[in-house]
C-alpha cells in the first residue's frame, strides 16, 4: 500500500511539473535590445503563477517574451501599460519557460511603469548562448486586469533581431 502511495504521489508530481514547464506559450522572441509593443489580454492563461509558483497571477493574461543571448550579455528592462487600470507585474527568468523558475527580476509596484524609475537589473545576468524570458502580467484583481505594454530590453546580447511578433 506505501509503495503503491509513493509511486502515485510520484506520478503526480511528474503529471504537475510536466503541466507547469508546457504551460508557457512565447507571444514573441527577441535577440537584441529594443522596444516590443504587447498585449497581455488572453495569454497563457493556464500559467497560473510566475517566480518559482510564487506570485499568482489574476488570470486575464500573461505575456511570455523569450529572449535568445549572444555573447557577454548585460541586460535591463522595463515594461509600461498604456491601459488605465492595467499595473503590470515584470519578471524575467533564466532557463526553462516554467511558473516553477525562481524569477532574477520580480517587481511590481501599483502603477503602469514598472520599475518606477530607470531600470530592472536581473540579479543574476543570464550567460552567453542561453535563453531567457520574461513575463508580463497582472497579480492584483483590478479591472481590467491585462492590457497594452511596452517592453524595453536594454542593455547588450550582440546578436540582431531574429523575429518578434505578438499574436
């Protein structure tokens, strides 16, 4: 009966983290620095939680933004909505496209401009050659609770655009 416990609990858990890590879709792919207009209304709306399952999103949308590395990047973004009501939440994560990956950046601040001033840093710049991706959404229940941005990657990943669309 343990055994059998163990391994349903096992096949659970596999059932789980193979959902979380399927649950991103890209709404666009960046390979240099810009500005990347958006909408998060409607998107991934099975990606229940962002950084490490710890910020639960309020379910109206997120943007996903994967973004290819070249060589010796260093990397800033900021996000701002033009949607009254709309205070997005900006996170970038290292790695795999999953709610379970610990966020570099997390912040959000009750306002369209998010960081209020300047720039969010990652605390951990991502290494040549990776992937990375950012997510774009709202944790509070206001209305309307998604919404036009506009993302802006600065900083240097010394490769060109590739493609970046919004569907």
């Amino acid at each position: 009966m343990k055994a059998s416990m163990k391994a349903l609990a096992l096949l659970a858990g596999c059932t789980l983290v193979g959902s979380a890590f399927a649950q991103c879709t890209n709404d666009g792919v960046a390979s240099d620095v810009g500005s990347f207009p958006g909408n998060t209304c409607g998107k991934n709306l099975p990606l229940t939680s962002i950084c490490g399952g710890g910020d639960v999103t309020n379910g109206a949308g997120t943007s996903v933004i994967q973004i290819n590395m070249g060589n010796n990047p260093n990397i800033n973004l900021k996000v701002v909505s033009s949607t009254a009501g709309f205070n997005p939440e900006l996170a970038y994560t290292r790695g795999t496209c999953s709610s379970l990956s610990a966020c570099d950046v997390d912040d959000t601040n009750g306002t369209q401009t998010v960081p209020a001033a300047a720039t969010d840093t990652p605390t951990t710049q991502p290494a040549a050659g990776s992937t990375s991706f950012v997510f774009i959404t709202d944790l509070n229940a206001e209305a309307p609770g998604c919404g036009a941005y506009n993302l802006t990657i600065g900083g240097t990943f010394p490769v060109s655009l590739q493609n970046f669309s919004v569907q």
